[in-house]
C-alpha cells in the first residue's frame, strides 16, 4: 500500500477537513506532529488538530478569501 493515500490515515482525515474548510495550505507535518501529541486523548483527534491549524492560520491563509462574493 506504499505511494497510495489512505482515507482513514489521521493526517489525511486532517487534511480532508482543512480542505472542506478552506485552509488546505496551512498543512504541514512538523504541526501536525505537535498538534497530534496535544491531542492524543481527544475525542475526534482529526477535528481538534484540525482546530488547531485553523486557529492559527492567518484569516489571509484561507482559500475562500479569492472568491468575490
């Protein structure tokens, strides 16, 4: 199974959720890493590192802000 991506991978549940939420580029593994440490007893671990990309991301870090609505 090695080069494929795996949908139930944490990072990629991670991933899929910043993407729906507009802040694709704000992934990186070396949070990722901190982020699932901070988080190993929550939960839904997907959603709170998620959280907590979202929360530092600049608001200028979202995807939506191209869009003229």
């Amino acid at each position: 199974m090695q080069g494929k991506n795996n949908p139930y991978l944490l990072s990629e549940q991670v991933q899929r959720i910043l993407k729906n939420n507009g802040f694709s580029a704000v992934f990186n593994f070396t949070d990722y890493q901190l982020f699932k440490r901070q988080t190993r007893r929550a939960f839904n671990q997907a959603q709170e590192i998620a959280q907590k990309f979202m929360a530092e991301a600049e608001p200028q870090a979202n995807d939506f802000q191209t869009y003229i609505f």
